[in-house]
C-alpha cells in the first residue's frame, strides 16, 4: 500500500507541474480559453463560438460581437491564439449595429491588483507546496510512514485546486472538473491524514468507514456536474450550492472529530496536539466558511469573495507541515494568551481613535493640530495607566498567561518547607510541574564527575536514558540549566558533592517549546530545589554525625539536651 501511495504521489506531482506550466501559459498570454474567434476580411475578429462557462461570457461577449479594437487598437495576430481571443482588456464590440465597450475587470496582469489573488497567490502557493512536498519526503525516508504520502497528495490538492479555480483557463470543461474533484477533496484528504497520522502514534481518531465515505462525495458532485448539462432545465437549479454544501459537509465532520477526540483525550498528552489543529483549522477554514460559503447558500450573497477569503487556507497546510517536519512545536496556549491580553489593552486606543476621528470629521478646519496632540496623548496615557493597574491587579494570574507561575512557586515552597529527605524534595517538585507543564513523565538522574549517569528513582522503570547522553553530559554545567529533547526536556536542579541531580521530562508526542515565562518559572524552581537540597544534606550529615557520636559513647551533655529535643519534636 505504502509503494503504491509513494507511486500515486510521484505521478500526482508530475501532473501538477504539467498542470502548473499550462496555467501559466495561458494566463501570461491572457488567452481566453472557449472564447474562439476568427478574423474577418476587415481585420476584425468575430466570436464564432463560446463554451459555458468560458471567461469571455463574464467580459458581456455574445456569439457573432465583431471586435472592433483591442485595446484601443485593432486587433492583430498577438489577439489570438489557437484560435482562442487573448490580451483582451478593453474591447469595442459592434453588436446589432451599435458598438459598445467591455472592459476585462479581471485581465491577468502583474499591474493589477486581481492578479494577486487569482495568479499571484496561487503560484506562490504552489511553489510552497512543492517545496514542503519535498521536505516530508526527505524526513519520510527514515520514518516511512503512510500517512507522509497523504499529506504530499493533501499539499498537491489543495495547491492544484486554487490554480485552477478562476482565471482565463475556466472555458476549459476539464478545468472545471479538475477544481470541483480537488478542492472537495481538500478537508477528505485533510481527515485521513489526521486519521493515519494518529493511527501511527496508536491512538484512534475517526474511522476508515467514515474517510471511505467522505471520499465518495467528491466523486458523486462530479457526476452530478456532469450529467445536469443532459438533463431538462430546471431539475438541477444550483449546482454551485450542492457543491459548497457538500464542502460544508465535509468541514463539519473534521471540526466534529477534532472536538470530540479533543474531549476525550483532554487528559492525554495528545490533547495539545488536537488543540493546535482546532485553531489552525478554525484561523483557516472560518473566513471562506462562514464569511463565503454559508451567506452564498443561505442568502444567495456572499460577505466577502471567495478569492479574498481563500488564502486563509494556506494556514492548514503549512501548520501540518511544520508539525510534522519540526521535532518542537511552538506553545499555542502562549501565543494566545499573549493575544488576549494585548487585546484587551487595545481596545482604549482603538475606541479613542475612532471618537477622535468622528469629532475631527464633525469640527473640520476647527480641529487644530494642538487638540489633536493633546487627545492622542491623554489616549495613550490612559492605555499605559491602565496596562499598569491590570499587571498590579492581576499579577498573580495575568491574560498571558498559561498558569498561574507565582503562585505555582509559592505552594512548592511550602512543600518543601517541611521535607527531610532528598526523595520528598523531588515528589513535589514532580507534581508542581507535571501540574503545569505537557509532560506525562519525570525521572530522577544523578551524574557524576566522571560522567557515569546513576538512575536515582529506583521505584519506577528505568527509562531508556542512553538516547539523551550527550545531553546529560550539557545540562550538568550550572544549576537551572534546560536542555529541550523533541518529546521533553532535561533539567539540572542540584548538587551534592561532585555529583549533580538531573530531572528528564517526558510526554509520548513532541512537545512545544518552552515559553519565556515556564523557562523562568523552571530556573526559580531549580533555584529553590537546590537550596532546599543542601539544607537536607546538611541535616543527614549533621545527624549521621550524631548517631556516630551516640555509637562511640561519646555523649556530652550539650548532644542529650539536642537530641532531646529533637525526639519531642518529632
């Protein structure tokens, strides 16, 4: 299955760059691909014929128009092109004896501003495809895993479906199948690769049945679109509205399996993952969902365009590339955190803003420039008053952040406050960051001067330690030190002697990077492990002594009275 997928892939690729250079051909050459026309004895061009859906009907052109000029000039040998009309942005058209003018409000141009959607993006978005597609397969030569070659197909599809949805290249009829097929095909692909790519890492998401299913709707809207043009009129009213509900469709299902797995996993180191995807998928898909497809099907008029909006989907692609490219991910929770809260202090300015301009827009010439400066210092005085009162206010638990930091750290002083053992010292620093930190697994390690690594947590398996050597040997320089690993992170928390005590973190999925305020946070920990550290070692020793002291018979009245007083105490 696998040499098949990695077959199918392979063609895949070679049919886009065929399919890549084709739409640059006729889009550079402004080739209007369906409108056929054929000069006259008058060196003018006459539209013999036009397919459905080629992009001269959109310009206002009818079967029989003479063409006039083009231009502003007549039209010569460059207007067209295997008997196709091209470079037609302005036409004057005799129709019925009366001459009219059409302007191509979409000509492919590098001076227009259309083109950096419908051309531009497209290739740019194509190039990235190909060069992400090569990068899984670079790190799919050690993995070799199913689910590479379906992101490369997933990279492809989408790619090929935002070349091929507008442009000069719609009058070919194939063109409109190839979009229809790959683009409905885009949120399938994008669910079996969730499917497979979970499946590997032997946690269920969704079903085969389910992904079967969602592949036949594709295959069914092609059908569809193919037979309606035999049927009568009017049996099939809106074909574009069965295909964007189909895409809905689809949509729903993957947003349903990423929420409903994200429940059931909330507690499992994969929730995170499921999180990122959530919001890659929700930043990507909302603006052409809810801002195109469903006022088009709801109410017949879109909010915004669906060539404004789909850009949005580059997100997803490149979110599951660098996911599965990258060994550490970026902390998702801070980044948004870090959102909320500047938000939240944009929201003075932005009504600010707004009054000032409604009031200079109301006063005109009477709004001098001092006024000006004045309001927009006392806007800003406000914001940082306020960004102040909130950081004093909310210090212990502020917008950005994930965890409450300094409380985490004053309760593990008060845990340690008490401790009289090394291994009491180490289980509450396990629970303080198991609490706040994606990790599932804490190991206790001791290294010594001659970099022999002891495992110290004699009570629980021995982790396989060898693959992080190399590390061990980094992290024992200073106290405090973090060293990241793809699914964890190694930290020195101590000292005894000439041997040093190192924590190993692990979860079973790459964990995201470590945040500014949990690398402080871990340091201020560490800090306070280690003080914690050498005031027990300090009273072992002191009570070894004791005890050798007590053994020798050497008992001054000084170490009664001590050791009486520490029994009563105990």
């Amino acid at each position: 299955m696998k040499n098949l997928k990695r077959n199918f892939s392979i063609v895949l690729v070679l049919f886009s760059l065929l399919y890549f250079a084709y739409i640059v051909y006729f889009t550079q050459n402004g080739i209007l691909v369906g409108t056929y026309v054929s000069e006259t004895a008058n060196h003018e061009l006459k539209v013999e014929k036009m397919t459905k859906v080629t992009y001269g009907k959109y310009m206002g052109l009818k079967e029989g128009d003479l063409i006039l000029e083009v231009s502003g000039k007549k039209p010569t040998s460059e207007n067209v092109k295997r008997d196709y009309l091209a470079k037609a942005e302005h036409l004057k058209v005799k129709r019925d004896n009366h001459e009219i003018q059409l302007h191509n409000t979409e000509y492919i141009s590098l001076n227009n501003s259309y083109s950096f959607f419908i051309y531009i993006i497209p290739c740019i978005f194509f190039a990235l495809s190909l060069l992400c597609a090569f990068y899984i397969y670079r790190v799919n030569r050690v993995k070799n895993t199913y689910s590479a070659y379906i992101l490369i197909n997933f990279l492809l599809f989408i790619s090929i479906a935002y070349l091929s949805a507008g442009g000069v290249t719609r009058g070919y009829e194939i063109n409109r199948y190839i979009n229809l097929f790959t683009f409905l095909n885009v949120p399938v692909l994008y669910l079996h690769f969730l499917y497979q790519y979970f499946k590997e890492l032997s946690i269920k998401f969704s079903s085969r049945y389910i992904v079967n299913i969602l592949y036949t709707l594709p295959i069914i809207n092609v059908i569809i679109e193919f037979i309606q043009k035999y049927l009568p009129s009017g049996i099939i009213t809106n074909i574009s509205n069965i295909n964007l509900v189909t895409f809905l469709i689809e949509i729903t299902v993957v947003y349903f399996c990423i929420i409903y797995y994200g429940i059931i996993y909330r507690k499992k180191d994969h929730y995170y993952l499921l999180k990122v995807l959530l919001i890659s998928n929700t930043v990507a898909f909302f603006p052409f969902t809810v801002l195109y497809i469903m006022p088009e099907v709801l109410f017949g008029q879109y909010i915004y365009s669906a060539i404004v909006t789909a850009p949005f989907l580059i997100i997803i692609p490149l979110a599951l590339v660098y996911q599965f490219v990258v060994n550490k991910i970026y902390d998702i929770d801070f980044i948004l955190g870090r959102i909320r809260y500047y938000s939240l202090l944009s929201i003075i300015p932005t009504i600010g803003i707004v009054w000032l301009s409604i009031i200079f827009d109301s006063k005109r010439a009477d709004f001098n420039i001092i006024l000006i400066t004045l309001c927009t210092f006392i806007i800003f005085l406000s914001v940082f008053y306020i960004k102040e009162l909130l950081d004093y206010k909310f210090r212990l638990k502020r917008f950005s952040e994930k965890y409450n930091y300094q409380d985490s750290i004053f309760k593990y002083t008060q845990l340690i406050k008490g401790v009289s053992a090394l291994d009491q010292v180490f289980k509450n620093l396990k629970t303080t960051i198991l609490e706040v930190l994606p990790v599932s697994k804490a190991y206790i390690f001791e290294v010594g001067a001659d970099r022999e690594i002891i495992y110290f947590d004699k009570q629980s398996v021995e982790p396989n330690w060898r693959l992080y050597k190399t590390e061990f040997e980094k992290v024992t320089k200073e106290i405090g030190k973090i060293i990241e690993i793809n699914q964890g992170f190694l930290i020195k928390v101590g000292e005894k002697g000439t041997s040093s005590y190192v924590l190993l973190w692990l979860s079973s999925i790459n964990t995201p990077r470590l945040t500014r305020d949990e690398i402080s946070w871990l340091k201020t920990l560490s800090f306070y492990t280690s003080v914690s550290m050498e005031n027990v070692v300090q009273i072992e020793e002191l009570m070894d002594h004791l005890q050798a002291l007590k053994r020798e018979g050497a008992n001054p009245v000084w170490l009664k009275k001590l050791m009486y007083t520490i029994e009563e105490k105990q």
